[in-house]
C-alpha cells in the first residue's frame, strides 16, 4: 500500500509543473536562443545549467541543446549540449549513489524493495534485448516466441553463446 501512495504522490509531484506552467513549457528553439542570448557571454552556463536542471524540473532540454547550437554553432554547442547532458545524468547517478539503499527502503519497505528489483531484473534486459532479437529470453519465454520471425538468424545463437542452453 505504501508503494502505492509513493507512486501516486510521486506522479502528484511530476505532474505538479505541467499544472502550473502548462503550455508555456513547450518552447522552440528559436524561443529558446532568443532567451539564452539575453545572458551575453554567460548563455553557455546558463544553458549548462538548464540541461542540468532538467534532472528536477521539465525543461525542454532538445530547445535548449538546439539553442546551444544555434548560438554556438554545431561543434561547440554540440559539446555544450554534451557536456549539460552528461552533468544532469552523472547529478541523477549521484543522487541515487548518495542517498542510496537506505533511503528507498525507508521510502517503501524491504518487501516492494525486492519486488521491484525482481521486476527491474526481468524488464530491463528484457526490453533493451528485444532491440536485438531477444537472444537473452528463455527458449519458453513466450515474446521469444512471438517474435521469432522478427528476429531471424539473431534468435538461433550458437549454443556455446546461448545463456539458456
């Protein structure tokens, strides 16, 4: 139940600048280098720091990574973008490093937990290997099944490489 109210409060809070703002977040990238070009030889940070925030608030992060390389040109905004990109995904990354195993039990329980790991480690591999032909499934798994002529010579792996033989 706890899960429950977590997920709900959760989507409460993600939702909650959608009700605010609306359609003022959906900005072009010509809004965008407009705006960005109002903070002079400081856009690029500003920039940075938008791509970075996206991480807490919906920032349209394609407007500003193309208003990076409107205003920087392809190469130079092109790593701007890279650089904010990467900052916001390592900040994500450390977050969770940081605040770690004890919090999200705290959050939620040992039990859902382990429910949601055994979830996670079904799911995860199971949808970034459908992309492949999902070699990784089970022979029984019924999607390697389904998806068998989809996959073709990728779902017959040999069996020194197959994990399930």
């Amino acid at each position: 139940m706890r899960l429950l109210w977590l997920f709900l409060g959760l989507a409460l809070v993600f939702l909650m600048p959608f009700f605010l703002w609306g359609g003022r977040l959906e900005i072009s990238p010509q809004v965008a280098a407009e705006w960005l070009q109002n903070y002079g030889g400081w856009a690029w940070a500003v920039g940075l720091l938008l791509l970075a925030g996206d991480l807490f608030l919906p920032i349209p992060a394609t407007a500003v990574l193309a208003a990076l390389g409107f205003l920087y040109g392809p190469v130079v905004g092109g790593l701007l973008g890279a650089v904010g990109s990467v900052t916001s995904g390592l900040l994500g990354y450390g977050l969770c490093r940081a605040l770690g195993p004890t919090t999200a039990v705290r959050l939620i329980g040992e039990r859902d937990l382990e429910r949601g790991h055994v979830c996670l480690r079904v799911l995860v591999p199971g949808s970034s290997s459908c992309h492949a032909g999902c070699p990784c499934f089970p022979r029984s798994f019924p999607a390697r099944r389904d998806l068998s002529g989809c996959g073709g010579p990728c779902l017959s792996l040999p069996s020194f490489a197959d994990p399930y033989r």
